[in-house]
C-alpha cells in the first residue's frame, strides 16, 4: 500500500466513523439518535427535518428510524417485543413511516414480528452479530458514491466511462466506506462513547 492510498484511507474512515455516529444538535433541531429513550425531546411543530440533513454523505431519515428501532429492540430487557405504535407515540415520531422502516428491517431479517397477545417486534440478532452495511443496504440499497459504482465495475451506465478520470478514485474511497461498515456492528454503535468536540 503506497502512501497516497494510506492518506485517502484515513480521511475516509475518520470521516465515516464521525458521519455514522455525530449526534446532531443545532438550535433546538434533534435526530432521533439524538433522543435519550428515556428522556424524550419532541420535534418543535413545523420542524422540516430534511433541511437539516443537508451535507455531504448524511444519512437520510430512514437510516435514522432504522437505528433508533433497532437501538430501541436491542435494549429491551429479556428480549421483551416492542410495540410500533407505543414507540413512535413516546419519541414523537410518524408511525406511518416506523411502519415502512420495520417492513425493509423485516425482510433484510434484522427484525421479527412477534407472536402473542400484545404482539410487536424483536431484533433478531444479537447487536453485534449485525453489521451496519446490513443495515444500511436493507434501508437505501447499495452503497455507492457515484451513480456508476451502484451498477458494478463492468456496467456501462456513462458515456465517459472508458476514459473518466475520477471513477477509479472514487471506487476506492467507496471500497473503503464499505469495507469500514462491513466491520462496524450495531453494537459498537450502540456502545459508542463519541461525543461531538464543541
């Protein structure tokens, strides 16, 4: 590994680790990552959130759903189901969209629906058996830079391709992000103790 590829190494995975667990908090605007479960802040009235995702590589609200359900199922006590509806009532959220996020979390297998009287969902896996490339592949798909790289190396789905002088580069620092996400668990996620320099 020469030099130039370490260095495009480093920013890349210091960049994503921070990207992946910054707890956004800017004028009274919260993510749901930013919400103790215990302690909730409610969205203020009118807040558009999608403003405030707007940067470079942000997570998009469903990636945000996704974890805070998958955080929520992966604390619960003896593995008690949790409630959709009760979830989304208690932390100010669409239970309308929780809805479409426990569909996509459900059929990647990451969650189970569970049987019985009050019903609900489990996790179903261990946090730190579930990777976060999991999570976020069975969220928005796969994971890709440029709309080129979504396709695989051999698509041609650019008529510059053959000769574009930035793909190779940016399958690199695509090859890295992956790589990093396929080694990062929600556990790790969970358990993080990062907290944003002022």
């Amino acid at each position: 590994m020469n030099l130039r590829t370490m260095y495009f190494e480093i920013i890349a995975y210091s960049y994503l680790l921070g990207m992946i667990l910054i707890r956004r908090k800017s004028k009274g605007k919260t993510s749901i990552t930013d919400r103790s479960i215990g302690n909730v802040k409610p969205n203020p009235a009118g807040l558009n959130e999608e403003k405030s995702r707007k940067g470079f590589l942000n997570f998009s609200q469903k990636v945000d759903y996704g974890l805070f359900l998958l955080t929520k199922l992966a604390e619960q006590e003896n593995g008690e189901p949790v409630s959709l509806k009760t979830a989304s009532e208690e932390n100010f959220l669409s239970f309308y969209f929780m809805q479409k996020v426990a569909l996509d979390l459900r059929r990647a297998g990451l969650i189970r629906a569970a049987r019985g009287k009050t019903g609900g969902y489990v996790i179903a896996r261990d946090a730190s058996k579930i990777k976060l490339l999991e999570v976020l592949e069975a969220l928005e798909g796969p994971v890709a830079l440029m709309h080129c790289l979504r396709h695989g190396v051999d698509a041609k789905v650019c008529e510059r391709e053959e000769d574009c002088r930035v793909r190779s580069g940016f399958g690199m620092l695509n090859e890295i992000i992956i790589n990093t996400l396929s080694e990062f668990t929600l556990e790790d996620f969970i358990n993080s103790t990062w907290r944003q320099k002022k």
